[in-house]
DNA sequence: TTGTACGCGTTATCAC
DNA sequence: GTGATAACGCGTACAA
C-alpha cells in the first residue's frame, strides 16, 4: 500500500499514522506538526525532485544544477532538515566516528591527553565514542572492544597506561580481526602502532640535571614498577647515573603509587635509609608534592639539603614551595599525534592499502625552577 | 536477482559480489574468508532458521523454542557475530547513546564529572558521545547540537559552565526540539532540567568556619565574575558575613582567573588595599595555592596571620603548605546524577509522557586542615 | 513457535 | 543532470 504515487497525490505510511501530502505544494502547518524526523524523502518532494538529487547536493559527490540545487537548499532549510547519520554511516560502511579507550581520566595526563584527541578528531571531522576502564587492569576488554565494533567505528585509540600484563591480549592476528588502532604509552610490540612519549629520556633528562648541579646520591620516587612507564623512568635514571659513575642501586628507589601522601611514606622511609641523599626524582609531581612536604617536615631544606625533580609540569607545580622543576611531556600534542596516525591508518585501510605500524616518541622538556636549585 | 530462494540454493548478491551458499550446511570456509561483515542472515542461514527468529533469540523480546534458541547460539558464537548497532539503532529509532558536550576536562572539576557520567552511563548501558568546546563561550553551539541530533542520541548532557551570555540560546521553545537535556552547573531557567552544587551553600560554609575561627575581616579572591558560579559564591560569602554583621564589602574582592599566579597577583594587590584582612576565602584550590604563595613571600604566617580556606578538594590540597580547608564538591555524583535524571527523561519521553524539568542541589562538605587554623 | 515482507533513512548503480 | 531501484543490517507486524 505504501508509495503509490498517482497522479499528483501520494500516500505515505509512517510510524503508524496516514500522512497525506498533496503535490507539488506540500502542506507545510502538516510537516511542522510531525514531530520532526523529516527524512530526505521529504525534502525531495517539498523540492520536487528525487531523494537521490537531494543526495546529490549535500553530499556534493555529483554535480547538480545550480537551479535544482538551490530549490534543494531551500527545502532544506525550510523544513530543517537534518541528514540521520546512523543511516548514512550504516550505507557507507563508516560512521566517522572514533573509539577512545581511556583510564584515568580524573588524573592530568589522561585528561590533557583526551582534550588533544578530541580537537585533532574534530578537526579531521570524527566524532568521539568514549569508553572508560575503572582501573588499568580491566578485564573487561572485550566488552568494550565488542560495543565499539558493534557501533561500527571507524578506528580505536587505546589509551590505558600499560600496567602488569593488561596488554597480554594485544597480538597481531587479533589486531587484524579489529578496526584500525593506535595505542598510547606502551611497550613496543609486533603488528601494534604506538605513540607515545619518551619516558627514558625525560628521565635522564631529570637526572642528569640533578648531576650537573652537583648532586652526588640521587634517589628516586617510582610509581608502581609494574607500570611500564615506570619501569621506562627508572632506567633512564640509572642510565644517566651510570654514565656519570654514580650509584644507581636498588637502595635508592622507593616506590609509592603516584600519591603525594604515598610519596611523603615513601621519601620518609628511604630517607631514613640512606640520609646521605641529596636528590630526589620523582615519577610524578603529585609525589614530588609529598616529598616537599617530607622535606619541610623532617627539617631538610630544599633545594639546599636536598633538590627534587617531579615529571608532569602540572600547572599548580610552579606554585609549589619551592616551585618545582620538572619534566613537561607533550600530552596534547600526543593526542593530536595519535589521531592523525589513526587516520592514516583509516584512509589506508579504505583504500585497501594497510599501513607498517610505525611508533612515535613524543621528546620531553625539562623546566627549570627554584626546587633543583636552578633558579630562585 | 538477489533473494530468490529455491530448493536449498540461495544466491545472494552483496558488496558487488557474488557468493554462493548452499543450504543447509553452509561452506565454512568460504564465510571465513569474507572479510567479516557476518550479518543476522548469515548466522540463520547457519542455524537453519529466519532472520527474524535470530533476531528473537538476541533481543528475547518474543520467546523462541529451546532447541533453535541453542542452535542460533551456537551458530552466534561459531561465526563471531556481532549485531550492527547502526542497524539497530536506525530501526529502534533509539541509539542507547547519550551526548556529552563539556568544556575545560584539563581541569580537576569537568574530568571528575565527566568520569562520574561514565560510569552511571555505563551501568544504564549507554554509550557516550563526547563533544569539547574550546571555550566555554564558545559560538559554535548549533553546529555541536545539530552533530549530535544527526547521530540521534537519546539525550544531551551539558556540562558546560555558564559564563557571560554562553546560555542565552536556551529557551523552552528551543529546548522542545532537541533530545531530552539536562544542564550541569547553571541558573535556575524555564523549562530546563538542572544538576548542580548548591555554590552558595558552600561558600557559605567555608566564610562561616572562618568566622567561627574567630576571623574578623574576611575577603574573597573570586574567578570571573561573568561565571554564574563565582556569582553564587560571592553571595555565600557575603551572606554569611552579613548574617554575623561583618563587612562584605567589594573593598574586601579580589577578582582573578583560576589559576595559581592570578590568585597570587590578585591577593598581593588586595594586602595593599587592604592590610587588616586576617582571613581568605579563595574560590578553588589553585588561587588559595597562589595566596599561599603569596603569603609565604609576604611573610604573612598561615593560619596565624591568615586564614586561607578554599574550594574543590583537589587531592594536592592536603598537601599544601600548610595543608589546605576546603570545600568539597560531589563531583562525580554529580555526573552520575545527571544521567539518572536524563535517563529517567528519556524514558518518560519514549512513553509519550514528559516530565517537569526540576533542578536538584548538591550539598559540598567542609574539610578542615591547617590553613584555617582548625588542625594542626 | 516460526517465516514473510516491509520499513527505518540514506547512498550507489544504472538507466534515461 | 536526473529519477527509479536496490541495497546497508536489523526489528516486527502479520500470516502461517
């Protein structure tokens, strides 16, 4: 019964009601009484031409003539039309959309890093589809996996820290059966494109400032070692002492859980170990914060007794007493990074190409103030 | 050509090509190798029964015998399926995914939000759709809008500050056509659903606990006073003096921009004015961390020659120096009360019901440390 | 209980 | 340059 077009009439069926529209002037106080799902088909009519020509002119994949397209637009405008991108995404075969795995989102890294991702994929035209983990090692991975592919995305940003073997699952054969994907901060592995900022380096970075200052006992304030950014920061602190012949041994390093009231413990106990230390590098500003407290309790001053680094270059930490050095990573920088190598990946794949998963390091900075002695 | 059944021979036209299948035992192999897209067709062609019995079997909407509800199982899981939510979507006319528009997730308050929305959105099983203004007075807001109306969520969070005229395009005529929404952190308005911290309720409680403590002269480093929320704050903190018969007078206003380094400019600037102020009351953490910057250069001792309370309960703040009283906001039971509300909205709407838009107040809670002199 | 035939809103192909 | 028509993958009255 539906669509027999007869004459100048035509009868629709839609959600249940009868809607008479009489050609070619539709009754338009009818249109804007619906309650508003005004589909292409509408627009063509209201137009007089066929929903393939509306097509035809928002998508502009074909050439129309001038004089249909502006009726086209008017229509359009008129009726307020708004192109249903579930139906276009599912004809196409891709939503332009892009999956973000995240955790941490309540910290600064993860945060900064999301804002670039979002302004990158905004401004690449991909909308945002973003799914949180309650801690790094999740196990629900595959759900989350499923519910993205289930949408239909068009790629993946996986941005959980790597921690103990949360990233078992990624290999090679199962990357093929999913969309494109580039991963954040973790280990390098076969088949997987990584971005990522060079953990090492900032590390030596820090710790080399610290001995070209003078420092002699450098100890250091982890995050767990089971994070591999972690396990990437201590070795580019032993790789700085080491090449200086200083010590780096296991006696140094105190290991808190990114806390400053953990890192406070932690600085305590070790410097009742080892008070001969003079410096401290700690994975995180939040630590460093709790090792100044440390210091200003235990009545050792800083950066005389003893000069700290943090890592991060928090905003609050030029406000810290004394202001903080500290590595700054590039983390919106690093989103940015990561969606445009997405995209890569995507027209690749589009194009029945397939791209060799390269990875990126992100250089970090060092930012000198008064806490290592450096200025002020 | 395509969907002409005969005997056990179905042909079957798709992506431009051509595919033989043969009933009932289909040819494993040559369905592997497809590249993926495996449809509710093809799992009941495997299962031997019609799409439409699949489909029951996925969703249990209509009850299905327990031997072909096995059989399609098996089928399900043999051949990796994965219903396309696209599809679905388009023909439930409901994308089980809500809209989150924000702005400044850098910042401690939006990221702790937003975490708090994913979670409950998580628990109600929608997806999120995340679009960030560059600012919060950003222009583009039809454009975020009409995004977000095209991929047909359900609902709308916006958690956008209300700052300067940023709100003047809700009305209630506006807000009929759009999804159901509901507002974080914003004035009273007609016809809108409103999830908010009582901003007053907690300045006043941090200005009273100042006065408690036996301050007398109690000024305020505010951020921009285009920000609702910095409005409902002043008059927290003017009611409170008021109601102990103090001044409040703009004399005793510091305006600055969040940050730590305003906070310590603007509060320097406000000594000068006025040097009798024994008490500050500072608009969120990173301004008190600045006056306690600036307090420390000045020499002024906390808490003993100010008072310093602030707002939001960052967790550096305990580790402050001194460590920092402040106002604790709900941040992420914020969030989650805000999907509730606009999933019940959603709900009521999809039964042709609608309810009252209400507003709901969170309560903030005071922390008590060192700078106000209560600990410590 | 299960199968058949549409419809959801859009784009692509192929005629004219 | 434009108009039919067939997909895209799934849900669902309606019939069997």
């Amino acid at each position: 019964m539906p669509c027999q077009g007869e004459g100048g009439i035509t009868w629709r069926h839609r959600r249940g009601s009868i809607t008479a529209i009489i050609s070619p002037l539709p009754n338009v106080k009818v249109l804007m009484e619906r309650s508003h799902p005004v589909t292409i088909v509408d627009v063509a009519e209201r137009a007089g031409v066929s929903p393939g020509t509306v097509s035809n002119v928002l998508t502009g994949k074909r050439p129309v003539a001038e004089s249909t397209r502006q009726r086209v637009q008017r229509a359009v405008e008129e009726l307020g039309y708004q192109p249903n991108l579930l139906a276009r995404s599912l004809v196409n075969r891709s939503s332009n959309t892009l999956g973000v795995v995240a955790y941490g989102l309540e910290y600064y890294g993860p945060s900064r890093t999301l804002v670039g991702i979002e302004r990158q994929a905004a401004e690449l035209g991909y909308s945002l589809l973003l799914d949180l983990l309650h801690r790094p090692d999740d196990q629900d991975v595959d759900a989350v996996l499923a519910e993205l592919t289930a949408r239909r995305v068009d790629g993946i940003i996986w941005a959980v820290h790597e921690v103990g073997d949360n990233h078992a699952w990624i290999d090679e054969t199962r990357l093929h059966s999913l969309p494109p994907m580039i991963f954040l901060t973790m280990e390098q592995r076969p088949g997987a494109a990584i971005v990522a900022t060079d953990n090492r380096a900032g590390a030596r970075l820090a710790t080399q400032h610290l001995i070209d200052a003078g420092r002699r006992t450098v100890g250091i304030l982890t995050g767990p070692t089971s994070w591999w950014e972690v396990r990437e920061r201590l070795a580019g602190w032993r790789n700085a002492l080491e090449a200086a012949g200083l010590e780096a041994s296991p006696a140094l390093i105190a290991e808190a859980d990114w806390t400053a009231a953990a890192g406070e413990a932690a600085l305590k106990a070790l410097l009742v170990r080892r008070p001969d230390i003079d410096a401290i590098f700690a994975c995180n500003d939040q630590m460093a914060l709790g090792a100044l407290h440390c210091c200003l309790a235990a009545g050792r001053r800083v950066p005389h007794d003893i000069a700290i680094v943090g890592f991060d270059n928090t905003p609050e930490s030029a406000f810290f007493w004394p202001a903080l050095t500290t590595v700054r990573q590039h983390l919106a920088e690093l989103g940015r990074l990561a969606v445009n190598e997405l995209h890569r990946q995507i027209e690749a794949q589009q194009q029945g190409a397939t791209l060799t998963p390269a990875r990126h390091l992100l250089h970090p900075e060092l930012i000198v103030r008064a806490s290592s002695g450096g200025a002020g």
